[in-house]
C-alpha cells in the first residue's frame, strides 16, 4: 500500500509540488495586497423612550421586544447617517491603502473617481460593509468599526455615534412637530365650531324671548323638574278644571229636572266649551314652550362637548410643544456605555493562519490531483497492476531503449 | 527481469510446443515488435523462432494457426498501451483458443518521461 502511494507520488510529483508551492505563493501575493483591517469597538444603551404625551407613547403587541433596538440598528445602517459620516470625514475619496506592498512602494495610488455621486455611492457601500452591529440584549448594542489604521476605525466610529445620536434626534422632533401642527389644526377646527355652537345658542334664545338669560350661562340638565316647576308655578290648570267640573257639577243637576232647550242649561254648556277651549290651548302653548327648552339644552350641551374636547386637544398641545424642548432631549435616551476604543493588533489578515492554510490546502489540491490521475490513469505502468488486471504472468519488464 | 530471463522463459515455453515458435505480438500494431524481437534474438545462442505479427486487434495474421497452436507472447508499451486495449487482445486470443505465453511490459523511451 505504502509503496504504491510513493510509487504514484513518484510518478505524478509535479502535480503535487505545483499547487504545493503554487498556493502559499498567491497567498503571499494577496497577502502583500490586502488591507489591513482593524477594528475599533463601541457599547450603546439605547433605551425606549417615555414622552409626556400619552399618543407619542410608542405600545405594541406582543414580545417584540428587540423591535426598539433594531431600529436603532436600521437607523445606525441607514444611508442619512453614514451619509453625514463620509461627508464629514472626507471619505467619498478612499483612504491611503496600508498594504504591505503601499508601505512597501511608497507611492499609494488611490483610484479618484470622477463622479462625485458614485464616489459616494460606493463609500456609503464599502462603510456598510465594514460596520457590524450585534444585539446584546433588547436595549444594548455592540458597534464595530473596521478599517486599515487602528485610529481611523476609532475616529469614524465617533463620528458615526455623533450623527446617529443627531439623526436620530431629528427623526424624533420631526415626530413631535408633525403631531403638535396636527393638534394646532385640530384646535383651530374645535376653535370654529365652539364659535358656530355659541353663535347658534345666541341666536336661539334671541328668538325665543321666553327662555330665562340665566339658563344659557349655566347649564341645568333636568329638564322634565325643571318643566314641572316652571308649570306648577303660573299653571291655571287647576282653577280651569275645577270650574269646568263645577259647571259639569250644576249641568247635572239642571239635567234632572229642566228640558233640553232650558236657556240656562245652554249657558253652561257653553261655558264648559270655552273653558275646554281655553285648557287645550294653554297644552298647545306648553307643549311648544317645552320644545324650545328642550332645544335650549341640546344646544347647550353641544356647546359644553366642543368646549370640553377643544380643552382637551389644548392640553395635549401643550403637552407635546413642552416635550419639544429640554424633554425631547431627555427622551432620546442613548447613553455611550463604552465610548469608541480600538485595538492595535489587526485583525486580519493572519499571516501565519494564512500562509499554513494555503501550504494545506496545496498539499490537499496536490495529493487530489494525484488521485485523480491515477484514477484515470489509461495504460499500465506497472508489471504489478498489468499482471493484476490481466490475470496473465508478466514475464519481462524491459525498461531499457528496445 | 532481464532480456536473458525472458529467453530462458521463452525456451521453457517453446519446448512445451511441438511447433517451438512463439508468437509476438502488441495489441495495436507497432514497430516495436519488429525492435524488440530482433533485440531479443540477436546474441541468443539457441533462440525459439519468433514470430512478428500485426497487432492483436488489427486483424492478425495468424499462419499457423491451423497447423500448430502457437503461444503468444503480447508486448505491452507501458504509458502507451491502453488498458481496454490489452484486456480486449487477451480476451480475443482465449476466444481464438490461442495459449498465451505471458506478457512483456516494456518501457520505451520518451512514453513516461
């Protein structure tokens, strides 16, 4: 077995030396070309926050409780952000390269690109790539920054923290400012119909000169009492009923004993029509007088709501243009656990790990190839392996010129 | 094995033979029979006859064949006869019912460098 694995070794070495020797030489190729990269670390409390307004709370269904913290991510990710950074650290034009070959050089080309928008498309592009965020728990963050010089990766990492803390305070004062300039709206509407309601309650006791001036300043809601009270009061209810059963009374009596044409009897019939006359049109005017109050307190507790709901948007209002301010700076509520640091050791690429890689992986490539070839090896070149396959005896192996 | 221990197999070979000839040949037909059997002859002091023949699966010649039954020695170029090839030769000359004396590997210069 031995003997035949050196045997194959023997016969194909060059298809084991080249990648053996091949690999670890582009290894040191790309070893030489590669940036280094190092990376610069930041630790961040980001917590919910708690506004004075009860509709600017932020509720949700639920255990989503990293949805917060991933959002910061997205915000830290977002194209506004890194924007800020590049053009704040001049990074749409690539900095020097610190290869091994650059320093080795001297010279450190570095591509310009004409477009200035492109140039800034492919930095915003290359800072994502290189930025790596991790949830350590639903309120903390870990921010790492890699780039090919230990102080740059710190300085952008500052400047990154810097405009996600500014960016991320804008995004809530545009929040406030859309809600306090839909309260504004929604008090300038409650404004207009508490003038319409008051105009209408004026122009409705104007018309109806009955109605007491003090019912319109205080608002009374029992309104069947104070019916009964006002009637009970000036009511001639009682006295035109008891002059009509007194009128029945002495038409009985004439009944018993007079005809039907006695002048007398007539009188008081007619009498007894008018006082009926007169009740039910005294019910017409109380009925109607009723009505009108009835009215009178719709309006006034239309009047009483409007008032009621604009006292409220106002408060919210007030609410939200406090939280504006100081508060609004308060709320952001991201706190700087480990302020950007960074470590002089890069962390790639590994010389060693790569060059050991590569020296294996050419030795794996290499045996492979030999393998394989012998494999699909199409003639025999062995006495052994032809008197194996053949089953014939071997009886000479000539190797000399024949 | 050396030029001179095939001679001696070939002896042996041939005596079992009432024709004492052996047959050489390769499985595709090649000039190297014609060298390798004047290499083998030349200095032998009491040589088998020979025969050259065309390659195995390019219609061999066999002349003898109704007469005597001759054994073939079958000439393999290492690095240049392919294995399909040989296995095909061996199972042709069973089938023609010739003995096979054995096979010879050769190394010819310039197929395995």
């Amino acid at each position: 077995m031995i003997d035949d694995i050196l045997y194959l070794l023997r016969l194909r070495l060059r298809f084991l030396v080249l990648p053996v020797i091949c690999l670890p030489l582009c290894s040191v190729f790309f070893l030489l070309q590669v940036e280094p990269k190092f990376v610069s670390t930041a630790k961040i409390w980001a917590k919910e926050r708690n506004e004075g307004s009860n509709l600017l709370k932020i509720q949700r269904e639920g255990l989503q409780e990293e949805t917060h913290v991933k959002i910061q991510t997205e915000i830290l990710f977002s194209d506004r952000v890194i924007h800020r950074v590049i053009e704040s650290n001049h990074l749409d034009t690539p900095p020097p390269s610190q290869s091994i070959w650059a320093r080795w050089v001297g010279g450190q080309v570095i591509p310009k690109e004409e477009d200035h928008e492109r140039a800034l498309r492919y930095a915003i592009k290359a800072f994502k790539s290189s930025l790596h965020v991790d949830l350590l728990n639903p309120e903390t963050l870990l921010i790492q920054l890699s780039m090919n010089e230990p102080r740059l990766a710190q300085k952008l990492l500052t400047s990154l923290l810097y405009h996600y803390r500014e960016v991320y305070r804008e995004i809530l004062q545009d929040e406030v400012e859309e809600y306090a300039s839909f309260l504004s709206r929604e008090i300038a509407k409650f404004g207009l119909e508490l003038e319409e309601k008051a105009l209408a309650l004026i122009d409705f006791e104007r018309q109806h000169a009955l109605i007491p001036q003090e019912s319109s300043a205080s608002f009374d809601p029992r309104v069947p009492a104070l019916m009964g009270k006002e009637v009970g009061d000036v009511s001639p209810f009682p006295i035109i009923m008891s002059r009509i059963s007194e009128l029945e009374l002495e038409q009985n009596r004439l009944l018993t004993f007079a005809s039907a044409g006695n002048k007398e009897l007539i009188r008081i019939g007619v009498e007894i029509n008018k006082d009926k006359d007169l009740l039910n049109s005294y019910n017409e005017k109380l009925r109607d007088h009723a009505e009108v109050l009835v009215r009178h307190q719709e309006l006034q507790w239309e009047l009483s709501e409007v008032r009621q709901r604009h006292q409220q948007v106002q408060s919210e209002y007030d609410k939200v243009i406090l939280s504006k301010g100081t508060k609004l700076d308060e709320s952001i509520g991201i706190t700087i656990l480990d302020e950007p640091n960074f470590d002089p050791e890069k962390i790639a690429p590994k010389k060693k790990v790569a060059l050991a890689a590569s020296l294996f992986m050419g030795c794996v490539l290499g045996l492979s190839a030999v393998y394989l070839l012998s494999l699909l090896e199409p003639t025999y070149r062995r006495a052994k392996d032809l008197e194996k396959e053949t089953s014939v005896p071997v009886l000479a192996h000539i190797k000399e010129e024949v | 094995m050396s030029l001179q221990r095939l001679r001696s197999e070939l002896s042996v070979i041939a005596s079992q033979t009432k024709s004492r000839k052996v047959m050489v040949a390769t499985p595709i037909t090649d000039s190297v029979t014609t060298n390798f059997c004047a290499k083998l002859v030349a200095g032998w002091e009491d040589p088998v006859e020979l025969i050259e023949s065309d390659g195995v699966l390019d219609g061999i010649q066999f002349p003898l064949v109704s007469e005597v039954t001759v054994p073939v020695l079958l000439l393999v170029i290492a690095g240049d006869s392919r294995r399909e090839d040989v296995k095909e030769a061996i199972g042709y000359l069973k089938k023609k019912g010739l003995p096979i004396a054995g096979t010879v590997l050769l190394e010819r210069k310039g197929v395995l460098d």
